[in-house]
C-alpha cells in the first residue's frame, strides 16, 4: 500500500486565511507610524490597507527592509500615497495595489529614481520614470515594469477566504470575498495531480462584498485539488490559490522558505521507501523545475534559477501516482 505525503508549507499553503482592514486616519502621516492607521497598527503580511479620501500616507525609507519575508497586501487607494526621498514599498507577490478614482494618486515630490514600489521583486512604481500615477488604476503580479506597472482600471475581485472540506462522500467549497468590482463569475475548478484542471461549476458574481458555497458531488477517489478562477466582465481573470481535500496521510514532508527566492529545500520525515520525484508546477500546467529523492533518501534542494516570479504548485509524486501538492510562493 502507497504511503501519503504532507507538504506542511507556510502561510501562503494554508487553505483558509483572514485579512484585517487597516485604514489611515485623515490628515496626513508616515506608513510606519503607528499613529497614522485607526488600529494603532503598521499594515503587516496579509492586511488590506485603505488610504481613503482626505488621507495621504508618507513612504519614506525602505519600510520592510527588515522583513525576511515581504509582506503581501491590499492596497486601496482613495487619497494619496506619498514617496518622500528613498521611500520603498517591497511586497510581497500576492500584494496588489487599486488606485480607484481620478482623485485617487500615487506621487513623489522629488520625483527620485530611489522612490519605489516592488511587487514580488518586480519594480510596478518608479518615481524617476513617472512622478505620478491617477487612478483609475492597479498593479498586481501579473502587471507590467515600471514604467508601465499599474495598468488602467479595477481589479474584478479580491478573495478573502477559499476552504474546501469532506462531508460524506461530497466536497463542500466556501469562499468570501472582500471586494468585487465588475466581477462576472466564478469558475470553480477541480483536478486529481494539481496540473491539468477542469471546470465542474459556474457561480455567477453578487457583485459585492459575499459569501458563495459550492458542494461537488462527485469528487474522485483519493486526493483531489480544487482551485477559482475568478472573471470579470471584460474576460479577465485570476486565479485563487489551490486548496486540497486528503485522507489517509502519513508522512510529513517539509518545505522551506517559502516564499522562496534562489531553491527550495524539501525534506521527509524519514527516509523515502521508495524514489520519489518532486514537480514545480507553473498555472498553465508546465513542469517548469523538478528533482528526484532516491531511495533511502530525506533531503533535496530544488534550485528555482531563471524561474519567474509568481505562485506555482509544489507536486510530489512517485511514477504517475501524485501524494501530494501545496502551493510555493517564488518571490
């Protein structure tokens, strides 16, 4: 009988998550002041942040330059958002940035080549190359360079919870969000080895902040993967993180860092019975890095050089059988 593997991964694997809204109080202050956010509180990994009408927020200096891991965050812009000399907001690749309105802007006073914004080590926002960004506009990881990092208009969707769990022989999916914005609907997608994926459900948009529940009847044997695709009405789309349903799990594998920048070390539990071969899976499918555990063996370094950034799947599995597949965050 086949053993199951566990890929216990940091925040980004987890199947259900939380955010917390930080909004700036009016008038003006640094980021990294406590005194400028109602909560008394400096936006950390996973928060959504609002700048609202009447507020300008104040970047200088690099704010998470001591941050091993660079927060991701939501960023909702009404009022202003400052760079004074040296202002640097590094973030994380799953952070996304929505400037609503003509009112709504990013600027510099300075217009330095030292004031900017990264996106999973990506430059979205150059003050050197342009002084001034007016909404309506976003950046994201799927966007362009600096000077072309936010592109013109909304983001269709901001997804705050995503959890698929066993009830009986069904799958039962829940799914917040905390932000739609000409936002279609939701495919809901299911899949056996975390690489090729089939949609089993449209779910039409409320259009507003909601709460949607899918149950699928008919899941496969074993472990199955489930993962949104989310569109708006103009055909764009994104998808969610990837959520898992297992059973009979026993052995732990680990992986770390994650996010990850140059490799990814995983290592068992205890030593592998048989050869195992570890995936990086890219959204479209594409085995895009891979490594072997021999038998008898615990540890292997995947080494992710000339790997783009963004979100993938880490798949383990021996021959055609997969045990298991988390998500990787490669800054």
């Amino acid at each position: 009988m086949r053993k199951i593997f566990t890929l216990v991964l940091a925040c980004i694997a987890c199947s259900t998550f939380s955010q917390t809204v930080i909004t700036a109080k009016p008038g003006t202050g640094e980021w990294d002041n406590t005194g400028t956010w109602i909560d008394t509180k400096v936006p950390v990994d996973n928060d959504i942040v609002v700048i609202p009408n009447g507020s300008t927020v104040t970047v200088k200096g690099n704010v998470y330059r001591d941050n091993p891991i660079k927060p991701n965050l939501t960023i909702q812009i009404r009022g202003l958002l400052d760079f004074d000399p040296s202002g640097i907001l590094d973030l994380g690749v799953n952070s996304s940035i929505q400037l609503f309105s003509e009112t709504s802007m990013i600027t510099s006073s300075t217009g330095s080549a030292s004031e900017i914004i990264r996106i999973g080590g990506t430059t979205k926002y150059n003050a050197s190359k342009t002084q001034t960004v007016i909404g309506p506009v976003y950046a994201n990881s799927s966007t362009g360079v600096a000077p072309s990092g936010f592109s013109v208009g909304v983001l269709p969707i901001k997804l705050k919870t995503f959890t698929a769990r066993a009830l009986a022989s069904k799958v039962h999916l829940e799914w917040t969000t905390a932000e739609e914005i000409n936002n279609s609907h939701f495919e809901v997608e299911r899949s056996t080895n975390a690489r090729v994926w089939s949609s089993i459900q449209t779910v039409s948009a409320k259009g507003e902040p909601a709460s949607y529940t899918y149950s699928d009847a008919a899941p496969a044997g074993g472990d199955v993967y489930y993962r949104l695709k989310s569109v708006d009405i103009d055909g764009k789309s994104e998808y969610s993180h990837v959520v898992k349903v297992a059973r009979n799990r026993s052995l732990t594998a680990f992986v770390s860092p994650n996010p990850a920048r140059s490799r990814v070390t995983v290592s068992l539990s205890i030593a592998s019975a048989a050869p195992l071969q570890v995936q990086l899976v890219a959204n479209n499918g594409q085995v895009v890095k891979e490594g072997f555990f021999a038998k008898g063996s615990s540890l292997i370094h995947l080494g992710l050089q000339g790997t783009r950034a963004g979100i993938y799947t880490l798949v383990l599995r021996e021959g055609s059988s997969v045990f298991e597949a988390s998500q990787l965050l490669i800054q």
